[in-house]
C-alpha cells in the first residue's frame, strides 16, 4: 500500500511549509477557544468553535501529519472526518442564527431543508473520502497544483459534495439576510459569507500557498466576530440599564425580536409615572428636564433589574413594567407588588430632592396582575 508522501500531488514540502500549516492551525485552534470560552452557555458559540476545530484538525492531519509523517493512503481517508465534522458543525451553526432571526411571513422551509441536506453532503465527502483514498489525494487535494485537474472525474467526484455545502451555506445566509436581522448579527454572517469561499479554495490550493486563503478566510471571520462581539457589548450595557441580567441574556442568545414576541403568559404588570411633571417641564430649562427624567429612568431600572423584570414602554414620565414576561415567573404578582413598593420608595426620595419651591413632584404607581397576551 503506498504512502501518502509517494503520492501526493504537492511535490516535496519544506520545513517551512508544514510551520506555516501548523500556525493557521493553531490560529484556527485559536479561535475555537475564544468562541467557546467567551460564550460557552450559547450552543451556537458551541457549534462555531467545533467548526473551528475541525478546520484546524483537517489542516493538521491531511498535511502536518499525513505528509511529514508519511502515514499509509488509507489512513489519510479517514482524516477526511474532521472536514466532514467542520462542515456539519458550519452548516448547524448557520442553523441556529436563522432560528434566532425571526422569518415573520417567510418561507423557512427552503433554507433550513437546503441545510439539512448539505450536512448529508458532508456525510457523503467523508465515506467517498474512505472509500477512494488515493483518488482524493491525487485528484482532489491541492488540485490546482497540476493541469487539468477540472477534466478529471475523480476531482468531481469529491469536488461536487464541497460546491453543494458551499452553495447551500451562502444562499441559507442569503435568505437569512432577507429576514433584516439585527446590526450585529448582520455583521458577522456576513463576515461568515465572505470566509466561506475562503476555505474552499484552501483544499484545492498548492501547498505552497494554500495558507493564503485559509488565513484570509479566518481573519475576515475574526474582524466580524470581534465587531459582533463588541456591539452586543454595547447593546448589552444599554441593556442592562433597564432589563434584569436574565432577559439581557435572553436577548443576547436569542436576538432582540425572537426574544420579545408576543406570547400568552400570566403576568403583573406595573406602570408609574411622576406627578405634576408637566407643568415642572413648562417651567424648567431643558436641560434641567432631561436630567430628571434620566435620574428617574436610572432609579426605576435600577429595581426593575433586581427583580427580574423588564422595562416595556417609555412614554415621557410614564414607565410601563411586565413582571413574567417575556420570562415567565411562579410568583409574578408578590414579586410586582414589591417591586412597586421599592419604586415608590426610590420615586418619593427622587421627586423630594428633584422638586422646587413652585412647582412639586411626585410620583404615582399602579399594579396589576392577570393573563395577558404580552412581550
């Protein structure tokens, strides 16, 4: 049985090639962990580092390993898993951001069905890569290193497979573009789209140069992670100024819509408003204006949050609360009553230091509970 090293289609690879595949390996690696370990309660952050790793993995065996250490063709099929691993994972991850998105009058069918298939694409690649080893390696891998290689139908064969999971994933992330998802999951699917082909080129490149796209690829993703990352960030401190840690986190897994649609829940909702509050916005500067009603938002956001409920409406000094929803809570209507108790509380030490010798602010709170259809 002949070795990889006798057959493949790279020629002689030098030190210096096998150092650069191990560093987009480990940058790959990399990036796994980050994803992971910066969001490891999400199951896409899960399914985006398994991607990861077995973008890393299939460089390191099919090159690293299956070259400098010259193992039998037969073994290097079998390394064809963690492409096959990196594909299903890819497909999954695109999976969960289309169902974070709502479709609203969409067709879902379509793009999740086109996912579903390109996953048995994936399955497909990997028993062809076990069953046709040295046609893989020769026609297949690195292709672009000899002539002709478009006219062989071992080429075909496994290129086919790859062409259908990279067609599925960009018109999947097509059509979820066409939902109007939010700013920063705009971002980093596009990022994603733009990487994808990326990557492909990479198993059909010389040796030599097949890092160039693969580290493109990466990078191009890492920029729109880290702009993802850092708007949430953004869209999270906001957030938490007026939600409780646990619909910030829902809203952050699952998207500001999908998070906020309307449900049928039992709820006590609690609303409050401040007293006298024209006529000391008549008399007042502006400035002076806003920087009460900042004072007050703060305050009410301030307990809102302790109990775990969510701010729903701001009408000027009006403030309109939900306690269970969109989290639903056993004991909605205790927990709002206290709520409201505090929030009178913090409104009367607010109003007292906020209040002028002509004109007095109060503030007024009322509570209801019962079964709603709500966000």
């Amino acid at each position: 049985m002949p070795t990889v090293r006798e057959l493949s289609p790279h020629g002689i690879a030098t030190a210096g090639d096998f150092m650069a595949q191990n560093l987009v390996s480990l940058l790959a690696l990399g990036m796994a962990l980050a994803f992971v370990s910066g969001d490891r309660d999400s199951l896409s952050s899960r399914w985006l580092a398994l991607f990861f790793v077995g973008l890393g993995l299939s460089i390191d065996l099919n090159i690293v390993v299956g070259e400098q250490w010259n193992v039998g063709i037969a073994l290097h099929g079998w390394f064809s898993l963690a492409e096959g691993m990196s594909c299903i994972a890819l497909l999954e991850w695109i999976l969960l951001v289309r169902r974070t998105v709502p479709a609203q009058d969409l067709d879902v069918r379509f793009g999740d069905g086109l996912l579903r298939l390109s996953q048995a694409a994936s399955v497909l690649y990997c028993v062809l890569s076990v069953l046709f080893p040295q046609t893989r390696l020769l026609d297949f891998l690195g292709a672009l290193n000899h002539e002709g290689a478009f006219l062989r139908p071992g080429f075909w064969l496994f290129a086919a497979p790859i062409v259908f999971i990279g067609y599925a994933s960009l018109v999947s992330i097509m059509l979820l573009l066409n939902r109007r998802p939010d700013k920063p999951e705009r971002v980093r699917i596009l990022s994603m789209a733009c990487a994808i082909p990326c990557f492909i080129a990479g198993l059909v490149s010389p040796l030599q140069y097949n890092t160039v796209p693969i580290m493109l690829g990466e990078m191009v993703f890492l920029v729109g992670s880290v702009r993802y990352h850092v708007l949430q960030g953004q869209r999270g401190q906001f957030m938490s100024r007026f939600l409780s840690p646990q619909v910030a986190k829902l809203v952050a897994e699952r998207g500001l819509k999908t998070a906020m649609r309307e449900n049928l829940l039992e709820i006590t909702v609690v609303c409050c408003d401040l007293r006298g509050f024209t006529a000391f916005a008549e008399a007042q500067p502006s400035a002076r204006v806003l920087q009460v009603l900042r004072q007050y938002y703060d305050a009410v956001g301030v307990v809102v949050a302790e109990y775990g409920a969510t701010i729903k409406d701001f009408a000027g000094d009006g403030i309109l609360m939900l306690v269970g929803a969109p989290i639903p809570m056993q004991e909605h209507a205790r927990c709002g009553v206290e709520m409201a108790r505090r929030i009178r509380t913090a409104g009367v030490a607010l109003t007292r230091e906020c209040s002028t010798g002509t004109h007095t602010l109060g503030i007024g709170v009322g509570v209801a509970s019962g079964r709603s259809r709500s966000v």
